[in-house]
C-alpha cells in the first residue's frame, strides 16, 4: 500500500515537472546566414540550415562542429551549400534524421552519402510530431535548390537536384510557433501561411539579390504574415546580400513587429 502510494506521488511530481519543463523557454541560437541552433522548452535540439565550418561571418568559437553538444533532429530548407552545409555530418554523428524537400533526400540515398534511414521523405503541406508537443510543417519559398557534390564514381563535383526549397513552420511544447523561412522572394502565398499558422516569431531573409532584400522582406513581414517578432537573416556573407538590418526596419516604419537586433553568435530566449 505504502509502495503504491509512493509510486503514485513520484510519478505525479513526474508529469508535473514535465509540464512545467514544456511551459518553459525555447533558446535559439544564430550562427550566420541562416543556420540556427533551437532547443525546444522541452530540452531537444534542432539545428536548421547548419552552415557552419564554411561560413564567413560565424564568430570563430562557433566553428567547430565538436562545441555543437547533442542534436535531436536537423532541418534543411533546401540544397544550396550555404543551407545543406555540414548537416550531413551532424546527422550521421548524432544518428538522427534530417528532414529536408523529398527530392534532396531521395538523392542522397541514392548516391549512398547517406543512409536511407537518416532521410526520411517529407514534402511540403507535411507536418511531423518527431518530439511529443513539437511539430514541423514544410511550406512553400519561392528559391531554387541543387546540390554541388562529388560524383561517387569519377570524384568530380557534380550538379544534382534536390527538391524543390520549403520553409518550416515549427510549432514548440509551449505553443511558440517559429518560421523559418529558408531563402525565398516574395510570394502572395505568404499571406496564407501568415494567417493560417500564425507564426510568433519569423525568421527572415533580407540581403536581396538571392532572396527578399529589406523592402520586399518588410512587406512580407508587416503586410502579409504579420507575426510578433522578426529577426533577419541571410545578409552580409557575401557582396551581393547588401540588404541591412537597418533598411529593414526603416522599410517596416510604425509597427507592431518587434525586430531582433543580433549579430552572428546572438542567443535568443523566447
């Protein structure tokens, strides 16, 4: 009776550490471009576009693939070197999935660069729970994606397809819900994606050229998706990203949005 009893009460302050734990903060932190490490209220790790040995603008104490810790899952928006980056490595180093468009995956499988059980399919309007209280949902960008890889056979880099690019929509234990756009233009989709999931936080590229500069990021953001919180992304890693900060809030002018000021390196609560 008195084992029972004990039992009981255990697996009460259980749950209830739980649920507290899951009411807790998610961390997010910015490497560059648009690598970001996310560790969920509930304690799991997700690394999204971790472009990371490569990089230009990641403080040299980032650099290093080692520091990174555990990692539950990996994101990747499309196949472009500065988004693929190193997350095939730290797939297979932690023997967790990467989630990225059906095609860039199906293609990895098939070179055998990665195993078929490490690249899942997934493709956009998908949604996964891989974490009780987590759930991921690919969308539309408007981007182009290929792969610039060795050819197994001759050695040679080579072109391959891989997919077509998506953003996430990441839905955490608290009911925070993050949108990583990956790299996209404007699309007047943006305005579905805004009001049917009603991201919090987006996670947004500004530096043009490649993506949305300043001014069509700042449309999207205020008059389409609408969410509390943006934090720019994508600029200033090579000379044609021109797009600042600086022009993306001017372009916002009076809003309701509250726009991150990060530097690569910048860890974020929320």
């Amino acid at each position: 009776m008195i084992f029972r009893l004990l039992s009981a009460i255990t697996a009460a302050c259980l749950a209830f550490a739980g649920t507290a734990h899951a009411q807790g903060k998610a961390e997010l932190l910015w490497y560059s471009q648009a690598a970001f490490k996310l560790t969920t209220p509930g304690g799991k790790v997700i690394m999204i576009d971790p472009w990371i040995m490569g990089a230009t603008k990641i403080p040299p104490e980032l650099k290093d693939l080692g520091k990174i810790g555990k990692v539950d899952l990996v994101l990747v928006t499309h196949g472009h070197g500065d988004h693929l980056g190193d997350a095939m490595e730290i797939a297979k180093t932690n023997n967790v999935p990467m989630w990225a468009p059906a095609g860039l995956n199906q293609w990895l499988a098939t070179l055998g660069m990665m195993p078929a059980n490490l690249v899942p399919r997934m493709n956009k309007g998908g949604t996964i729970e891989p974490f009780p209280g987590v759930k991921i949902t690919m969308v539309h960008a408007e981007h182009s994606s290929e792969m610039i890889l060795k050819d197994p056979a001759t050695g040679k880099n080579t072109s391959y397809p891989a997919g077509e690019p998506v953003g996430f929509i990441i839905q955490l234990e608290n009911g925070f819900k993050i949108y990583h756009m990956g790299d996209t233009g404007l699309f007047g989709d943006m305005k579905l994606i805004g009001e049917y999931y009603k991201p919090d936080l987006l996670l947004v590229p500004i530096g043009g050229h490649y993506v949305m500069d300043p001014k069509d990021a700042a449309y999207a953001a205020k008059e389409l998706i609408k969410p509390k919180m943006a934090w720019p992304m994508h600029y200033a890693s090579n000379p044609f990203l021109r797009g600042t900060p600086a022009e993306f809030k001017a372009a916002l002018g009076q809003t309701s949005i509250q726009v991150i000021d990060a530097e690569p390196g910048t860890k974020k609560t929320f």
